[in-house]
C-alpha cells in the first residue's frame, strides 16, 4: 500500500469509528424518533399493520407514523393515538403484490412506501416497516435513501432459530438473486455488523452456504466467495456449512445468493407447517393421545414459537442508507407489533451508525487490497 493510501485508509477507519460512537451515543441519550410504518402493505392491511403499531406503541412506548390513505386508516385509530405516540401520514396510492418493483416506485411516488422512506429520509422516522411488496420495499429503499458508500447491493438477513438457544442471520434471503463474490462479502460485513449490534455477539463467526464442507464444494459463485470471505475475515470465517448444519448453531452468520437463501427460508417455513401439521394429526387420532396434547400444549406451543416467522416480526434490510424492516406479507398484528419492536431496537442500538462504520471499513479494506493488485 502506498503511503497515501495508508493514510487514507487509516483517516477513513478513524473517521467511521468517530461518527459509529457519537451515533450510538445520539441515539442512547435523544428522544426516539417514530417508527414509520407502511400502513397499506402486506395482505391484511391496513388493519394487521395499524393495530401491530398500536400495539408496540402501548406496550412499548414506541411512537409511530401510519402511512397510507387517511380516510381508511382514521377509523381504524380511532381514539388510540395514545398521547401523541401514533400519528398518521397520508398518501394517496399503493403499490400493489402485482406490480412491477422498480416501474411501480418511480411512478407512483404518493405510494405509501414511497411516502414512508421519503419520511425516513427527511430525518422524521428512526426506522421503515412495511409488509408490503418485498421487492418495492427494496427499490424504493435503494432509490430513495441510497446505499450506504461502499455497498454494491443491499441484502435481507433473515433470523433461523437453532436448537441451542441462539439466532443464526442468513444473508441475503432474497434482495439479489445472482450477485457477485464480492457482493457477498461485503454482505457478510453488514451481517457480522448487525449481528454484534442487535444481538450482542462479539466475534460473530461466518459461515458459507454450500453443498459440502470442502472449500472446492459448491458452484463457481461459492468457490470464488469462499476465497474472499477467507481473505477477508480470517479465522472469523468458519468455512462452509451444509444447510442440515444450520440448526445445530455452529456460526452465527451463513452467507448465500438470494435465491438460494430465498429457497432455504421457504422450505424451511414448510417443514415447520407439516411438523405441526403431524403432530397435531398423531395427538387428535385418540382420546389417550388427546389428553397427551392437553398436557403438552404449553411447551409445544412454546417450542414452536421459535420456527414461526412471526416470532422476530421482520427482517433488516442491510446495506441501505437507513434502518429498513421487511415483514412478511401474510404478517397478522402481532407480526407487524415485532416489527416496530425489532427495528426500534435496532434504532436505540445504534445500528445505523455501526453499518455506516463496517461500510468504510470495507471499503478502505477492498481499496487497499486493489492497491496491492496493481
């Protein structure tokens, strides 16, 4: 590295670390900004997301902006605005589950997702939560508030539960399905970011999405990225992991293409569906076994928790210049209620400031390692 470089490296990492800590410290010691919520999106809106808002807010005290168009969204409030932690934004249009992503956010900007990351933008929200089009969501994220400097692509990092008590962050669940190498580096960056933020892991340990343990395993996307992720965190890296592995905890972030990761989280959904299915069939087949399931309900219902997806609520769009919550279009009100939970955590964490910080970083790491090359 030349001495410039070096030094511009070093400013760069200084700079980050300065501006991560007074975030953090905005953040533990200002009001809370609301969370601002896309009241039109997702299947059972508007009702599930205003009462979902409603919800966090009085269990919580977290204040919120329902957007969307006034006139549906007035009854369904009613008296609840709670000394002024729930308010309403109006916008006039949807961006329908048909659309067309990116067409659908540049012509239709009074759209209620539009009009909440303009919010989130113009300093009035801490965080966007929407349900809705999970594809617009990102579009209107990436035109409207940016990419963070550094970050090619954002990615969706989905919690998996595991059998020893912890979350493990798969990355990317869906936002690019053909990225390159290193895209999923430096998706992995954000997911080691948010992980030691929001859950409170110090040295995450990252492991590859692949067919075998082998670093040769894989396609030519896995074997190239395998490379980079070893160069890039070291022993930090824990190498391949096999999907079956997942469950077991043995790191805390998995990296993969969105397709794959998309594939992964739907054919674990249905796993989950038909193991309640049989077990709820094995219990009602005779008396003997229905008094069994009375008398396992509690700890069933409360093992079970842990593989509904409703239990985290929604799931962080990394790499975009704000706090971005996607939920589950089929998000009933207690979803959308840890929805607002997870991203005003994320806010009062600080997280912004951390994935600003982990995107210099990143970026001053890929300059020098392009300076060595030539």
């Amino acid at each position: 590295m030349t001495g410039s470089r070096r030094r511009d490296y070093v400013q760069v990492r200084e700079t980050a670390e300065e501006q991560a800590v007074s975030g953090e410290a905005r953040s533990l010691h200002q009001p809370m900004l609301p969370v601002v919520v896309d009241a039109m999106g997702g299947d059972h809106a508007p009702s599930a997301p205003v009462q979902g808002a409603i919800q966090a807010a009085a269990a919580d005290g977290v204040p919120v902006i329902l957007v969307g168009h006034e006139d549906a969204l007035r009854p369904l409030v009613g008296v609840a605005a709670m000394g002024g932690l729930v308010h309403i934004h109006h916008a006039p249009d949807v961006v329908g589950m048909g659309d067309e992503a990116v067409a659908a956010v540049r012509r239709r900007p009074g759209s209620s997702i539009v009009v909440a990351m303009d919010l989130l933008r113009a300093g009035r929200g801490c965080a966007v939560v929407s349900a809705g089009h999970s594809g617009a969501v990102v579009a209107a994220a990436v035109l409207h508030l940016g990419r963070l400097p550094g970050i090619e692509r954002p990615a969706l990092g989905i919690p998996f539960p595991t059998t020893v008590g912890k979350w493990v962050l798969v990355i990317d669940a869906g936002a690019v399905v053909d990225p390159r190498p290193q895209w999923l580096v430096q998706q992995a960056a954000l997911a080691a970011g948010y992980v030691r933020t929001v859950w409170g892991v110090e040295e995450p340990r990252i492991g590859l999405l692949s067919n075998g343990e082998e670093p040769e395993k894989g396609n030519r996307l896995v074997r190239e990225t395998h490379h980079l992720l070893a160069q890039a965190f070291g022993a930090q890296f824990a190498g391949n992991v096999e999907p079956h592995q997942i469950p077991d905890g043995p790191v805390d972030v998995v990296v993969c293409d969105g397709f794959t990761g998309n594939i992964l989280l739907k054919t674990a959904e249905g796993v989950a569906a038909l193991i309640q299915r049989v077990l709820r069939d094995a219990l009602r087949r005779h008396w003997y076994t229905a008094l069994l399931g009375l008398m396992l309900r509690p700890t069933l219902r409360r093992e079970m928790q842990r593989l509904d997806y409703r239990t985290y609520g929604g799931v962080p769009l990394l790499g975009v210049n704000g706090l971005v919550y996607v939920a589950h279009g089929r998000s009933d009100a207690y979803a959308m209620r840890r929805a607002v939970q997870a991203a005003a955590q994320a806010a009062r964490a600080g997280l912004l400031a951390r994935l600003e910080r982990v995107a210099a970083e990143q970026s001053a790491v890929e300059a020098e390692a392009k300076d060595r090359r030539g």
